[in-house]
C-alpha cells in the first residue's frame, strides 16, 4: 500500500466516524491534528522517559503507529 492508498483509506476511516461533520466531537482541523500530533508524540517518549529503550516493543509500535495516522491526516487536512 503506497501513501495514497494509505490516506484514502484514513480518509473513509474518518468519514465513517462522523468526524468531518461541523458538528463532530473530533473536528479534523488543521489545529487539532497538529494537538493531536504532539501528544501522540509525547507518547512515544514515555516509552523512553527513564530507559535508553522502550521496555514494551510492542507498545512503542502502537504508538508511533498513532504518530504516523495523525501525521498522514494532519497532511490531507492541511492539504
């Protein structure tokens, strides 16, 4: 899946939730994706807060995996 394929299907994902109507509890704009961003990145760090590297490899990967989702959204919304 290359990173249209990819934004696409964020995209129906997104939709499917209700998201991009003005009235959604979780606007896609481009102020929020970017709050969302750099929490979901403050997250990675905790993972590495006190260790040179993440106890939970598996836990990490979720959460960089939430950084590149939100990452990829910010970029469409933003255009």
């Amino acid at each position: 899946m290359d990173i249209r394929e990819l934004t696409a299907k964020m995209d129906e994902f997104v939709a499917a939730k209700g998201w991009y109507k003005p009235d959604s509890p979780k606007p896609q704009t481009v102020r929020n994706m970017a709050i969302s961003l750099a929490i979901e990145t403050a997250e990675v760090l905790e993972h590495v807060q006190w260790e040179e590297a993440p106890a939970d490899k598996n836990a990490l990967a979720d959460e960089l995996a939430d950084v590149g989702l939100f990452l990829l959204q910010l970029a469409h919304i933003a255009g």
